[in-house]
C-alpha cells in the first residue's frame, strides 16, 4: 500500500465544531431500517413460523421445514464428537476464565438495620428467560456464544436460548454448538437477522418468548433491538466496534498500528483512533499501518475503516489526550503510556480498558474473561459491558415491626402531607392508633 489510509491531525487551537467531528464514528443507521423492521414484526405476529421460515430463504439462502428450526440434541452430541480437540480445549479455557471473572461479579442478598424495628435491604433474583442473538451463517463466532451465555448461566437464569443464522448446510456451525453446550445452553435456534430478535421479543410456536434479548449483531439486529425495546429488555443497541488507544512516545509503534488494524477488519465502518503525545509515534504509526494492511486478508474491510473512521491525533499532552478520550468514551480504550496505571484513575468513560502494551484487544476479545458485548458510540457514558449483573433483578424488601414504623411515623406522613397524598399518611396513621 503506497499511501496511508490514516491522516495525522494536530489537535491544538482546533475550533470546538472540529473536535466534535473528530469524536464521530459510523452510527447504526437503524432510522433506515425502521419501516423493513415494522414489516418483520407484524408478519411474526401474525404468520409466527412461516413467517420466521420465508425470512430465512430470503435473507440466507437456506430453506427449513418447520421442524428443522430447532437444532436437536443429537446433532450437538454429534459436534462434541466430530469437533477437533485443539478447538474444543481453547474454547474449554476460555469458559474458564470467562466464568472465574464473572462468578466475582454475583451479587449477594443483604437485610440491614435501618433504625430501632426498621430493616431494609435487597434479594437477588435472576431473569426467568433470556434471548442471546450470536452472528452465524458461514462464520463463527463461538466467543460471542461464550461471553454471552456464562454470565447469564452465572446468574441463575433458568431458561437460555440462543438464535444464530444457519449455514448453507441447512445447520449451525460445530464450533457455534459446542460453545453452546460448554456455555449450558438450553435451546439452540438456526435464525438470524432481525427476525430472530423480534421471534424472541413475541414467541412462535417453535422460538420462546424471552424476558430478555443480548448479543451483537448487524444493523437489522440493532434496529429490531430497539424496535422491541418496549416490549421486552435489552442489552443496548451497539454498533460498529472501535478503539481508542491513548500512547506516548515510549510506545512500540507496530504495536499501535496492529491494534488499529486489528479492529478495522472487523468492519468497513469500524473505528480505530490514535490519541498520542508524540509526533514521532504517531508519523511511524502512520507508516507501520500500511505494511500490516498487506499481510491480512480483509485488508480492504480494514483500509475502508481506517480512511473513513480513523484517526492519529497529536496532542499537546496527556491531560488533553485523557479529555479527549474522556469524551470519545470508545468500546475499547487501550493505554500505552509510560505509566499507564496512574492514567486508569483518569479514565470516566470506556466499555473495557487495556492497560499497558502487553494488554491488546485482541486477548480480551476472546480468552481473558471480561465480555466483549460492550456499548459502542459514546454508549460507553452510561452502559458497561455485559455482565452477570444483566440478568439480574435486585428487589428491594423491607420489614418493619410497630415500634419501628412509629418511629419513622412523623416524618413520613409530614412528607406525605407536603405531597399532597393523604391516604398515605392515614396509612401509617390508623396503623399506630389500633
């Protein structure tokens, strides 16, 4: 490659309405997709499985029968057999360590104390029935099924059911169901697409209606999340993925530009932007991005992301490169600095943070533990990734004897008295006259 896809950008003395260009990334354009998306729903509500049926012969190229949507038992008994075991032990530590992190992340039930015959508290319970939507077809993304599946299985969730296109075989991918057996799958689905989320959203006569939906998927997938939204739970409707590496001058720059890469070929409209101190990192990044777009395969996926939502950003120093990332909030922040732990303390908003050069996205996006369904285009403000917590509930209980609910007595029924709500304070009122 003769030219660089990325451009150099000076960040200094830039008007605001520059900057604000410069946090932008492709958005799901799901508003798009919307009119499609109605179409689906009220076809599955009306039609259920047929209706699933003749979506998947136009979107996939793959004609079922009915009672091929379900994957049987016996063909998963079949992968476990037919699987290589390198794949099946990679897959097995990677469980391991997704399960090891996550089990640190369940809440416990807790009463306290609040005053004299006063106790208040939480109980955890976890969603009765969860959806997982893991892409599929003719590739495969058994750490998705993972990283998906073992937090909510950690949860306590009782009925889990995962959709994922099928392949041009008529069937799922070995690696997809051997993931889902290790993961405790309940029920395995061959649909995708926007029909699938919306037949998990309302229920067929096959595909069970979930109490909630997760996964990462195309853009038909994001716009049926959300189209569903008010019916049922989600995750958060995620886009592209993006990087977001904040280094300085003692940063390796094939490091760099490897990381860049490595998130570009996952999508044409993915984004990989250096934030850096140094104008020395960032003209060998710039140099040492073309030659690793030589070397792999989806070099145009990747070239296309990196000219359209990339780029190497100089700043003056790193307190204006951590407002920048700050303010970026990307899926994945990586830290390469001198001493990255100090800047982790700066860190408000991220999905995941990689601290040091040895701590790539690559690693966590298969075997170190956290998920990798994270919250992309600024999501990262408010949501984190997913976690055992997303398939929870934490009602709260509270238990009060007479001597307590005296003693709180005055003050309660003066603010219902402020708020206008009489019956509340003869609530509590007539409880202590008796």
């Amino acid at each position: 490659m003769e030219i660089s896809p990325l451009d150099i950008i000076k960040l200094s003395n830039r008007p605001e309405t520059f900057r604000n260009r410069l946090l932008r990334r492709s958005e799901v354009e799901i508003g798009g997709t919307s009119q499609d998306i109605k179409k689906v729903i009220s076809d599955i509500k009306n039609r259920g499985d047929l209706a699933v049926l003749d979506y998947t012969e136009r979107f996939d190229d793959v004609k079922l029968g009915r009672d091929q949507i379900k994957v049987k038992q016996e063909r998963i008994e079949r992968a476990k057999k037919e699987i290589h075991p390198k794949k099946y032990n990679v897959m097995k530590e990677a469980a391991e360590n997704i399960e090891k992190f996550h089990e640190r992340l369940v809440p416990e039930d807790w009463m306290d104390e609040m005053a004299d015959g006063v106790s208040a508290g939480q109980v955890v319970r976890p969603i009765n029935t969860v959806g997982i939507y893991a892409p599929g077809g003719n590739a495969d993304y058994p750490s998705t099924v993972l990283m998906s599946a073992i937090p909510a299985k950690l949860a306590g969730v009782e009925r889990i059911v995962l959709c994922t296109p099928p392949n041009s075989r008529k069937s799922v991918n070995e690696v997809t169901l051997v993931a889902a057996d290790i993961a405790s799958v309940d029920e395995i689905y061959k649909v995708g697409g926007s029909q699938a989320v919306v037949s998990m959203a309302y229920g067929t006569k096959t595909i069970p209606k979930v109490d909630k939906i997760v996964g990462p998927g195309n853009i038909y997938v994001a716009g049926a999340k959300k189209a569903v939204s008010n019916d049922v739970s989600i995750d958060f409707v995620a886009g592209p993925s993006e990087v977001l590496i904040l280094a300085d001058s003692s940063t390796n720059p094939r490091y760099v530009a490897l990381d860049m890469v490595a998130q570009a070929e996952h999508d044409s409209s993915a984004a990989s932007v250096l934030v850096t101190t140094s104008m020395d990192l960032a003209e060998k990044v710039q140099e040492e991005v073309k030659s690793v777009l030589e070397d792999i395969p989806r070099e145009r996926t990747a070239a296309k992301a990196l000219e359209e939502y990339g780029n190497i950003i100089v700043v003056e120093n790193l307190d204006q490169g951590v407002e920048f990332a700050n303010d970026y909030a990307p899926e994945h922040l990586e830290i390469m600095t001198r001493r990255p732990d100090e800047v982790v303390d700066r860190i408000k908003h991220a999905g995941a943070i990689f601290i040091g050069s040895n701590s790539p996205t690559s690693a966590g996006d298969f075997v170190v533990g956290p998920s990798h369904v994270l919250p992309t285009g600024r999501q990262a403000r408010a949501f984190a990734g997913l976690s055992v917590q997303d398939f929870i509930r934490r009602p709260s209980i509270q238990k009060l004897s007479k001597d307590g609910l005296r003693e709180i007595s005055d003050a309660a029924m003066k603010l219902a008295n402020i708020e206008g709500l009489d019956a509340h304070a003869k609530s509590i009122e007539e409880r202590l006259g008796e």
